[in-house]
C-alpha cells in the first residue's frame, strides 16, 4: 500500500509540473495563464501530492517516503518526452536508472 501511495505521490507532482511547464510556454498573458487548463490542473496535482504523502505516511518510514520522491525525476524525463518533446540523452538515462537501482537497493 505505501509503495503505491508513494509512486502516486511522485506521478502527481511530476504530472503537474509538466502542465506547468505546458501553460509556461503559451504566448499569452499572464492572466490567461492563471486561467489556463494546464495551469489549473497543475496546480491541482501539485496540491494532491501532499495529501497523498500524509496518507502515505501512515504506512511507510520517514526515509522511505523521501527515497520514493526520486521518482518524480524519472516521471518527468518521461513526460517531457512525450509531451514537451524533449530529447533524451545518455547521461539522462544512465541518471534515471541510477534512481530507479537506488530505489530498489533501498527496499
């Protein structure tokens, strides 16, 4: 349950960083920012996360909810991908599975 409840936490706000990023980029004012799907939807994920994490809490150790919020680089690298259209090169895959190989040495 904890390891669920901490991979959702880092999709969350890797989520809603990337729609931020979206909205950023928009050559519109800033109020139409403010007022934009991405942003709003951002900042709702952005504001879930938390929520998550004291749930989270309950069930898992201090140093493991933290280890767990690595993985929102990994998220990201995957939706800047697909969704910014960013390159990836080697020294970013190599530093996500050095995340991903932390995590699992971690458990």
């Amino acid at each position: 349950m904890a390891n669920i409840l901490l991979i959702l936490v880092a999709f969350t706000n890797a989520a809603g960083l990337t729609l931020f990023k979206k909205a950023a980029v928009k050559d519109v004012g800033i109020l139409s920012k403010v007022f934009d799907f991405y942003f709003i939807t951002g900042c709702s994920l952005l504001a879930l996360s938390p929520i998550i994490m004291a749930i989270a809490s309950r069930y898992a150790t201090f140093s493991k909810m933290y280890c767990f919020t690595s993985l929102s680089y990994v998220f990201i690298l995957i939706f800047a991908r697909f969704t910014l259209k960013e390159e990836i090169d080697l020294p970013k895959i190599l530093g996500t599975l050095l995340i991903i190989v932390g995590l699992i040495l971690m458990q």
